[in-house]
C-alpha cells in the first residue's frame, strides 16, 4: 500500500520562510534582472572596444566603423520602456577604454540562450554598494546588456523576506483554516 503525502497546513508559514529566504537569494545575486537586447548600428558588431569616461560603450563593427553609445541611458529599463538607441559613428581615433574593474560583491546573471561571442564587465562603485553592467555580444553581432547594483545593506532582505514569507504563509493558513470550518458548519454531512 503506498503511502501518500498529506500537506499539513502548518508547512504554509514554514514554505513561506523557505521561499524567502530563496527571494532573497535572488534579490542580493541579482538573478531577478534578466538580459535586455540593444540594437545594434547600422552594421553587425564584431567587436566590443570598450567603456570610455564610464559612460560610453565603444564597438566596432564588421565593416571596421567604431560606433559608440551612452549605455546608461538603457540600464535598469523595461524592454517596452527603452528609448530608441542612438548609436553614434565615431571617427577612428584612438580609443583608451577604462580599465576593467572586477566586482567586489558577488552578482549572477542568467545565461544567455545563444554562443557568446564576446562578454565585457565594469562595476561602478556606489556609496554603499556597487552597480555591475555586463555585455554580450552574439555570433549574429546583437548587442545585450544585464544591469544590476545593490547596496551595503541588501544582506537585511535575508531577514526581511522570510518574514514576510511568514507572514503570507500565516495568512494563507489562516484563509484555509476558516474555510474548512465554514465548509463543515454550512455543508450538511
């Protein structure tokens, strides 16, 4: 005779300490940011050059045209919220990008669902934290940008959404409880 799994309503609050403890996991790591795709110019991208004065990306394209776009204006945006890319043709001069700075704090971004040509990385130092832009570049030359910062205190949210998870879980055991009771007194057996 198998034995089968009865769900105790008590594991509702003790589910919802688990499931926020997991949200923040993924509040602090970054995993609740997804990829954004960025146009790219007029010609595939072979190369990503570089960030410039930290606010310009810097690409090359197949044709050998160097491109620029100030990035910051597309970090921490919808996709249905992106103002139109403006890339701007640049002359070929000598470019200088920032030296890349590795991030201090531990951030993961989802995989991407096609081959990485090319990746580039800058973190921003921020006053309690830090902010890191990462880039992609695909096989067919498209553009990709994944942005995420947190601050010196995002280690509270291990704190403060099991308790909310708590909360809810209660609440929902709560709404079940008096339902059961309901049903017993109005249905006849």
């Amino acid at each position: 005779m198998p034995i089968r799994f009865r769900l105790k309503l008590w594991y509702l609050p003790l589910l919802g300490i688990i499931l926020g403890i997991l949200y923040a996991f993924m509040f602090k790591h970054g995993l609740i940011v997804t990829w954004h795709l960025i146009e790219k110019p007029p010609d595939s991208i072979s190369e990503i050059v570089g960030v410039v004065n930290g606010n310009r990306l810097f690409v090359r394209t197949v044709s050998g045209d160097i491109y620029s776009l100030e990035y910051l204006k597309y970090i921490n945006r919808d996709d249905l919220a992106l103002p139109p890319v403006l890339w701007t043709k640049e002359e070929p001069i000598m470019i200088e990008p920032d030296p890349i700075r590795k991030p201090i704090m531990t951030f993961i971004s989802w995989p991407l669902p096609f081959r990485v040509k090319q990746s580039y990385e800058t973190t921003y130092q921020l006053v309690e934290g830090e902010m890191l832009t990462k880039f992609a570049l695909s096989e067919d030359g498209n553009l990709w940008i994944w942005n995420y910062g947190a601050g010196g205190m995002v280690s509270l949210t291990y704190f403060i959404f099991p308790i909310i998870g708590l909360f809810v879980g209660s609440i929902l055991f709560l709404v079940i409880k008096v339902g059961i009771l309901l049903r017993g007194k109005i249905l006849p057996k």
